[in-house]
C-alpha cells in the first residue's frame, strides 16, 4: 500500500472561541493540538486547508430553518430578546450563547462539509478536523455543548457517492444525534461505544436500542461501566468493528474520536491512555476505506492536544517521540511534557469479564439479523453542496470493478434522517438536499 493523502483542516480562528467561565468545553484545545502537530513537523505530509464556512442553507440540510435562524441571529448582546426561544432551542446553561457563536459553527461544520467533498471526489483518502464530532446536536435543539450537527451534515454529503456509511463514536458519551439521525435507515449504520448508567449523559445508548423501520438493527451500541481500561476496550472494540465490516462492508467510514474516553478527563470516568485510544483509530485505518476522522468530547484540554496529536501522526504513518517538542503552549503540559503521560486512575473497572462477553455476543446476534448488505438503486447524483474547483478532481479509474456501484450507487432516500415532524419539514424544505 502507498501511502495515503491526508486532507487536515484548521481555521485560526477556532481556537479563540470561548463558552464562558468554568465551562468545560474548552476551544482553545483545538489551538494546543494544532500547534503540536506543528512542532512535531506532522504538517509537512498532509494537504492542510483552511476551511469553508458552513452557510444558513448548508447548516438547514438537517436542522430546522427556525433554529438555524435562531443561532444565526442571537448574541450574549441582543439574548434578552429570545428569552421564549432559549428554552425551546435547549440553548442556556450547558450550550450558551457566546460571542461569535454562529461562526464558530460555521467553521467546525464547514471542515466536515469539505472533508466528506474532498472523499467524494478522490481527493484525500483521509479527512481530518479536529474541531468537528459534536454529535449531540438535534433537529431543532442544542445539546450536550452541541450546537449544529456536523456528523450528520457530513454524512448526508457521503451519501451522494456512497451507498453505505458506517459511523464509528468513541467518545465516552453516547452519539445519540447521529443515531436519531439515521434511526430509520440502512444507508447509515451507527456504532457508539460509551458509559452507560447511572443517569449518565445524555441517558440513551442501550444495547437494545437497534433501529426501526428500515433501520432495525442499523444502530449498534456498546454500553460500558466505569473504569474500562485499554485491554478490555480493545477487546471490544476490533472484533465488533470485524463484525461490522464483514456484515455491512461499508463503502466509507466516519470515525468520531472524543478524547472524554481518557483516563484522568474532567467529566470522564473510563480509564483508556492515549496508545489504547489510539489503538481504535489505527485498527479503523486498516480497513482502507475513504475516512473522515473528527474530534468531539475532551475536557482535560492537555490530554485532548497529545491524543488528537498521536491519532494524526497515526493516520500518517509517523512515529514521533514522547519527548513533547518546544511549542506556544510547552506549560500546559508540565511536569512530564511528554506526550504519553500515565493517564490511568484508580476507578474501579466495573465491567467484569461477563459482562464485557454478554454485551459482544449481543451485538453478534443483532448483527447476524442482517440479510445482507443492502444496496439502493442507481441514480442521477446530486450536485456538490458547493463548487470547490473539483472539476479537477481525478476521474474514476474506468477499468475499477464497477459492480458494486452499479448495484448501489448514489442515492437519497426518502428515509435518509430520523425526523420528528415529516409534515413540517414538508413546509420548511427541510428534506430538500
């Protein structure tokens, strides 16, 4: 294998984004890993672009037009006036309204349009933004410090040129608005990997939760206790993903690599290094399919800069040295500056070895209920959400095997998202791509 075309998304602006006093959702996590991949020289291998912005329309291929409008026009300045829509919108406490809200949106949601293009078009092989993954964002609200659903907008961009995607969610928090998202459909299986329990965030991922309709036993999720360590998470992971890919073979994947999963994170209580982490990243590289690669979750802004760090130089193929290189940030990572640092903690593992086995051989049964893979039928693609000079994109190479695309190629079906009110996206357009 040669090696492969890594598109890296950054804007300089979205670091300086700020949620408010003692939020744990820190922006400036984004400044900290792209300075270190940096100085680690990692930006010499990849295709590094500054990002487009997400526009009102692009952000309205999922939400509602009202809550886009909503967070398109609110300000910390003008909020007195939307006291009524703040509550409807979930927007306050956990998803405040900060300065510049609506463009730090813009900025995430926009690298993970461009990302799922640039796979469209063969123009990477690999796409990264770091900024991207809030997967709690729903239809018409906020949730869990997400504001507008880059995942999902993402994917419904693969599914122009793709028949099967695959989302993969180890952030520690359950991924439950891409899951709501495609609850109904098969175009989109969703596998989460989480804590589940004791009234955790957001309270949804359990085993039993599979899909309907169309998408019964498209929704795959993996509920985990306090204290999961490297090996029992590995032990997990690589033989369900095995699965997943032997029954669903996806045609591209979207990995969401929330670093809450660490040892030692704010609002974590998993007890993953950065190498066991990493190991999920790398084991999904191997698959050789177009993948887009985004952050999500991370609250110990320190580890979330070395593990995003790693994961990059992962995807490259580099090795680089635990001995952290001099950077704009080097205190933030005192007394070590390494960037392996012991991250385990003394929770206890409450997952025994019984229950990790019942909760694999479920996720086996379920998937044996699938027929097989299914297709969708060949159809006229939709345009480009926006014209990016992909016009010199590379052609297909006419002598590729083209029986599979002509089983499955390129399609939106009418189920294509989980919606709450079909006869208001009716009016709205909502579903218009």
């Amino acid at each position: 294998m040669g090696s492969k075309t890594i598109a890296y998304f950054y804007d300089l602006d979205v670091g300086n984004f700020h949620y408010g006093p003692g939020h744990p959702m820190k922006p400036h996590r984004l400044s900290l890993t792209h300075n270190l991949v940096l100085n680690y020289g990692l930006y010499k291998k990849m295709q590094i672009y500054r990002p487009y912005r997400a526009t009102f329309h692009d952000m309205c291929r999922f939400h509602s037009k009202d809550y886009i409008d909503f967070l398109r026009r609110v300000t910390p300045q003008n909020i007195q006036n939307f006291t009524r829509c703040l509550s409807h919108f979930n927007v306050g406490d956990d998803c405040p309204v900060f300065p510049g809200l609506f463009d730090f949106c813009s900025m995430y949601t926009g690298a993970s349009l461009e990302g799922a293009t640039k796979l469209n078009n063969n123009q990477c092989d690999i796409a990264i933004n770091w900024a991207g993954g809030l997967h709690h964002a729903k239809k018409f609200e906020a949730s869990g410090f997400c504001y507008v659903n880059d995942i999902v907008i993402g994917i419904l961009e693969l599914l122009k040129y793709h028949p099967r995607v695959l989302y993969i969610d180890i952030d520690i928090h359950h991924g439950d608005g891409v899951q709501e998202a495609f609850y109904l459909t098969d175009r989109v299986m969703t596998v989460s990997f989480h804590k589940y329990g004791n009234h955790f965030f957001p309270g949804t991922g359990d085993m039993y939760e599979i899909g309907m309709e169309a998408g019964q036993y498209y929704s795959i999720n993996v509920p985990l206790k306090d204290g999961i360590d490297d090996l029992m998470y590995s032990e997990l992971f690589r033989p369900i993903l095995q699965s997943v890919m032997d029954f669903y073979r996806p045609t591209c994947i979207v990995l969401q690599c929330g670093a809450d999963s660490l040892g030692c994170d704010r609002l974590g209580c998993f007890n993953l290094s950065i190498k066991g982490h990493g190991d999920c990243v790398n084991f999904i590289k191997s698959f050789n399919l177009p993948l887009l690669v985004l952050g999500g979750g991370g609250y110990t802004v320190r580890n979330v800069a070395r593990c995003w760090t790693y994961e990059t130089a992962l995807l490259l193929e580099e090795d680089i040295s635990n001995e952290l290189p001099y950077n704009d940030y080097f205190e933030y990572f005192k007394p070590d500056f390494t960037l392996h640092p012991d991250t385990t903690t003394r929770i206890e593992n409450l997952n025994s070895k019984t229950y990790i086995e019942q909760v694999r051989q479920q996720v086996q049964d379920n998937l044996k209920c699938l027929t097989h893979a299914p297709s969708v039928q060949m159809q006229e693609v939709p345009p480009d959400f926006i014209d990016m000079d992909l016009k010199e994109a590379e052609e297909p190479d006419p002598d590729s095997t083209k029986n599979q695309k002509e089983l499955d190629e390129r399609v939106e079906a009418k189920n294509e998202f989980f919606d709450g009110d079909k006869d208001q996206d009716k009016e709205e357009g909502v579903l218009d791509v």
